[in-house]
C-alpha cells in the first residue's frame, strides 16, 4: 500500500532503504536531540523494528519518499512505544527543514 500527494509518496520500507536512512540517521543535525548518530546496523535494525510493528499493528511509520526523483526523505506515522502507555504516539525524522514538506501536504 502507498499514499500519495502530489510531490510526495508515503510507502512501506524497501531493502533499497537502508544506505539512504542511515545517511539520515547519522547527520548530526538530524540526531542532535537523540543519544548519538545511529550506525548502519542500528539504522538497518530500526527498519527492520518498524516493518515488526506494521505485521503486528497494521499501521507504524510510513517511509517519505520525494515522488519526482524517489529520494528517501525521512518517516512519519503512527507507532506503539516499546514502554506501557495507553495511545500511539507520532513520529517523524528527516533532514532540517523537511520536516514542513512531509506534513503539509497530509
């Protein structure tokens, strides 16, 4: 299954992914809130996470694709947290300044 707007595709997570999601996870302006850049296996790991919970939720974090030139963009969607809590919560990663570009359009 795919969403799409018109510059941007919302879709399930491609092996094809992984090279271009640790570029983005290891951008220090990316991770500058997180503990540290992630490396290639915790990148690849965090992937292979977010295809767990789509088999087991039916929903999770949708990879963005630009539409024009299929560029890995980030994520955004829905997850459970690992921890106990009652609701979904929103995630989103990307390089600065594309956060805005995912989100209007939806």
């Amino acid at each position: 299954m795919k969403i799409e707007t018109d510059r941007l595709t919302l879709r399930r997570w491609q092996v094809s992914d992984s090279m271009p999601f640790h570029r983005i996870n290891s951008d220090p302006a990316v991770t500058e809130f997180l503990l540290e850049p992630l490396s290639l296996e915790a990148s690849d790991g965090m992937i292979q996470r977010i295809e767990g919970h789509f088999e087991q939720f039916g929903y999770g974090l949708w990879a963005v694709e630009l539409k024009d030139t299929e560029e890995l963009l980030g994520f955004t969607g829905l997850s459970c947290p690992t921890f106990e809590t009652l609701s979904a919560v929103l995630g989103q990663r990307s390089f600065p300044g594309v956060a805005k570009s995912i989100t209007d359009p939806l």
